[in-house]
C-alpha cells in the first residue's frame, strides 16, 4: 500500500503530460516539482535537472524507510509465527498425560520444562525487538502526528487546486496507512503472546503431576500479560492508532482556526 501510494504520488509531474495527450490546449500546460523546493536558480531552465534531483532525494528517503518497515514486519511475524510453534507444543501435552503413568508423566515434564524455556527464550527476543525499534518508533509518531495536522491543514487550504488537494491528500492517506501498519503489528503480537495462557489451559493440565503442573503455571501466570511493543510511552496498538488519529484531528482543527 505505502509502494502504491509513493509510486502515485512520484507520477503526479507527469499529470501534464498525460493530459496533454488525452485532451490538448491550444496552450502549454504548467509543469508540475514532485515537491516546492528553491535553489535560486532559473527553475524553468533548469527544471530536469531539479526534477531529478527531486526524485533522487525522495527515493533515497522512502526506499530505506520501506526496507526498515520490511524487516520491522518479518521480526514480528517471526515472534508470532515463535509464539504458534509454542502454543501448538503445549497442546500436544495433553496426549502425554492423557495416561497416568510415570513414563507418560516423566515425558509431560520434560516437554513443559522445554516450553518454559523457549517461551522465556521468544520473551527476550520481543525485547531484543522493541529496544531496537523504540526509539525510532518514538520520532516517527511525533513526526507522523505533526504531519498529519499540517497535511490537513494544506489540504483546507488547498482545497479546489485539484494537483495540489490529490497530492496532499494521497500524502496524508499515506501517514495514516504507516501509522496504522506499525499499530496493527504491535497488536497482533499482543494477541499472540496472550495466546500462550489459553493454551496451557488447553493442554490438561489437571492429570498432570505437582512438579509438572507447577511449571505450567509459572508459564500461565507469565503470559497473562500481554508483550507489548513500544514506542518509549506509546504503545503500539489499534486503541492508541484511533486515539493517535483524534489527537491529529484536534491539532488540525487548531491550526484551522488559528489560520
């Protein structure tokens, strides 16, 4: 969705051109900067040169930023996809007490002693993960909000310039869709991590034995709370994405009236 909205947004210049073969003017139709940029230099006679330095800047700063949100997804699904591989191994243990025989028992411990280890194992790559991207997580909101109210702004006052009011607004669909990406992430490894306390409770545990059902609750009790991906006091989730929104939209609506 972001590619689709940048490659959009970089065909705007082109909007001229096109329409000059679809329906033609008796007069030459305004070319059109991807962005307004000031080089002070004549921008009429130099306009392909500015044009490409405007797409070589705008592509060296979104191509890093889709790769980072690549990996930033794949580490994610990799913790959920850790955490079902996890959740699924707990369940199989109910076929191991299915029968109370100290054989069967012996096998059951063995394999909740395991669990307990890869689930703590999954729990310091999760922190590995947020202290990673915390940081950056937390300028990228700030920047995101600022930009979605002055977005709004532009979009207000631009209103009727059809280049212009497109541009702006395919800018700000694109603010929210990356807010909305990092949000859905945080929330589904939420999900995934509460998961685990359903499975335990799935496993049978009461044929187990003391020392056996003592890890599993130790396992329980840990994944009672969710994990919870952060940026610093933000917590990336669908309830603070809608609250992000609001916030933006309350911003905006100053900067409406104080225009």
């Amino acid at each position: 969705m972001c590619t689709t909205t940048i490659i959009c947004y970089l065909l705007f210049p082109f909007t001229p051109f096109f329409l000059d073969l679809i329906r033609p003017l008796n007069e030459t139709r305004p070319r059109q900067l991807i962005y307004m940029v000031e080089f002070f230099i004549d921008e009429d006679k130099y306009f392909y040169e500015i044009q490409i330095h405007s797409y070589a800047t705008t592509l060296i700063g979104f191509i890093p930023l889709i790769s980072i949100d690549t990996f930033y997804a794949a580490s994610v699904q990799h913790a959920c996809g850790m955490f079902a591989v996890l959740g699924h191994r707990l369940r199989r243990i109910n076929r191991a007490m299915s029968k109370l025989k100290k054989k069967s028992d012996e096998h059951a411990y063995r394999e909740i002693v395991s669990c307990a280890i890869q689930h703590d194992k999954i729990l310091q790559y999760c922190d590995n993960l947020n202290d990673t991207y915390t940081d950056s997580f937390f300028y990228i909101m700030g920047c995101n909000m600022i930009s979605l109210s002055f977005c709004g702004v532009l979009l207000i006052l631009m209103w009727g310039r059809i280049y212009d009011t497109l541009r702006n607004g395919i800018f700000m669909f694109a603010q929210i869709f990356h807010l909305f990406y990092y949000s859905f992430q945080g929330q589904v490894l939420s999900d995934q991590s509460l998961m685990i306390s359903d499975c335990v409770y799935d496993s049978g545990w009461y044929t187990a034995s003391l020392r056996t059902r003592k890890i599993m609750t130790m396992v329980s009790m840990r994944s009672l709370k969710p994990f919870l991906l952060t940026a610093k006091v933000y917590v990336m989730s669908l309830p603070n994405f809608t609250m992000v929104i609001k916030t933006s939209m309350s911003y905006f609506t100053v900067l409406k009236s104080a225009r």
